[in-house]
C-alpha cells in the first residue's frame, strides 16, 4: 500500500468557520496512523496532465489568483490563501504520481491525501472547494500518458462530481460511475447525464436512504456494469460525507458502509485481471467521522480482515 502526502496540504488555509479546513488533514492522518504502507511525498503537478482536463485559461486564471497574503476568493465558497496552490499543484501530482506508481508495479493499491479535494473543478471554472479535477487528471493521464483503454473513476462523496463529469464527457476511455444525494449542491448528476460516449453513470440518491439505499445501488447498478466493464484501473473519489454524522449531507450512511463499498471495488480490481486501485480524498466534514471513514478505507484497500 503507498500513500501519497505533502505537508504544503495544510498550507491550503480557509476562512474561520469554512468547512474545508486544515484541521481535516490532521483527522486523515489519525486515520492513517499504524497503517502498513509506504509513504511518498507528492510532488507538483505537471502542467502537462493539468492542461488534459482543463483549459489553458483556467490554469491561468487559478495561477494568477494566488495571493500573496489573506484569500482570494474565486466563487462563494472556493478560496485561495498562500500556500493553496502549492497545495493544490501536489494534489495533482500526489494522484498523478499514485496511478504512475501502480502502473508500473510498485504496488496495487494507493491513497492520496488530497487538498483542496477536485471533483466539483470543472474544465474552466474553480468551484466547491476544488480547483482542480484531481481524479479527472489522473484518469487522463492513465488514458493518454500511460495508453489504458478501461479507466473506472468511482466517485461516492454525498455530492455529484460535476467537475469529474466535464473533464470527462468526451472521454470514451474513461467509465465514471457517480452515487450522490440528489436533490443537493451543485445540482447536476440526473441519470440522464451520460456522457458523449454512453460512459458515464449517474446514480442520484434520495436524502436518508441511509445503508439500505447505498447498498442496493452499488449491488445493483454500479457493481455488475463495473465488472462487465473489466477496468484496467480503478479510481476511487473518496469523499466521506455521506456518513450520517457529516453536516453537509443527509444520505446516513455508516462507517462501515465505507468499508463495504472499498471491499466490493477491490474485489472487482481482483477479478478484472488485479487491475490496481487509486483512491483520492474528497470531501468529510465531520472530523472523528472522517478519521472513522479513513481508517476502514484503507484498511478495506489493504485487503486487513473485517474490523
């Protein structure tokens, strides 16, 4: 098991009171503590990777906001202090890294300690905390860097991953399967949104469903498409907030549904030729759920016997 971290994550400060804080990186770490892997610092990301899922004028834009003191604000609730784009840049790099790093063998599975998280970054606009689509970035790199045909991106955070979905639209190498609570922030994900090539599965999912709800729409509609699908690769959009105890969402997911789902992807990774797994932290607001979330992820990735 790798994991992938940079303390200039916790250079990524925000407002008093946002939700997107740096006290969430010490919570993973707690989460992270005693786990049996190897850990790498994330390097910068490469304009190279960047520039497949976003445009030029976004870089630009997002580059060019960075202030050199207090925030720049970028949309209601997307800031930049000083040290956020650093924090930003190894976000990138740390995912990147991470699917270059399994591709060539070193091991099967990664964890990227990704802040600010990616999957509400669009191809031109920073939104929802994200500046850039960490997991889009990654998944093109393993299409156009590396020459995979099957990429499976899997996003459960309680939000829809628009910004996964615009990078990716016309990606027909790329499957992203989003489960998301629906009606909630940003709006999109219907299940009529699929994508220029067919390839993309939205699952919306009615607020307090809770484990039953979850469960049955991974067993029964992202699971047999994703081990028809045969991925090469597997990436993982770990967000934690649907657990029940998160303040953004309402879906009432538990820990160990976190757990379940991690254990059902790594099965699918198993069974479609041991393709390996690439997960990359999204949202989880709630601090001793997300340390919880953490700890049973990675311990599910790692293949460690139920807790």
């Amino acid at each position: 098991m790798l994991i992938f971290h940079s303390k200039a994550s916790a250079g990524h400060v925000t407002p008093d009171g946002h939700p997107e804080r740096v006290a969430r990186v010490a919570a993973v770490l707690r989460g992270l503590e005693g786990a049996a892997a190897q850990w790498r610092e994330s390097p910068l990301g490469d304009e190279t990777d960047i520039l497949r899922a976003h445009s030029a004028a976004h870089l630009a834009r997002v580059t060019g906001a960075a202030p050199s003191q207090g925030w720049a604000q970028l949309d209601g609730d997307t800031f930049m202090s000083e040290g956020s784009l650093e924090a930003a840049l190894r976000a990138v790099g740390g995912a990147v890294a991470a699917v270059d790093a399994v591709l060539a063998g070193q091991d099967g599975r990664a964890f990227v300690v990704a802040r600010p998280p990616g999957h509400h970054a669009e191809r031109d606009q920073a939104m929802g905390f994200c500046l850039f689509s960490n997991v889009a970035i990654a998944a093109m790199r393993a299409v156009h860097h590396h020459g995979l045909a099957r990429v499976a991106v899997v996003d459960f955070d309680v939000h829809h991953g628009n910004g996964t979905q615009d990078c990716l639209w016309d990606e027909a190498g790329v499957r992203f399967f989003s489960t998301h609570q629906s009606p909630l922030y940003p709006g999109t994900g219907a299940a009529d949104e699929r994508g220029a090539h067919g390839q993309i599965v939205n699952i919306p999912l009615r607020a307090a469903g809770g484990s039953a709800a979850m469960r049955a729409a991974y067993a029964g509609a992202v699971f047999p498409v994703l081990r028809d699908y045969q991925p090469q690769l597997i990436l993982i959009s770990a967000g934690f907030d649907a657990h029940r105890d998160d303040p953004l969402g309402g879906l009432g997911w538990g820990t160990a549904d976190y757990a379940w789902v991690t254990r059902g992807l790594c099965d699918i990774a198993r069974e479609s030729g041991n393709a390996p797994v690439v997960s990359c932290l999204e949202g989880g607001y709630d601090l001793a759920a997300l340390e919880d979330c953490v700890r049973v992820h990675v311990a599910a990735m790692r293949g460690d016997a139920d807790e």
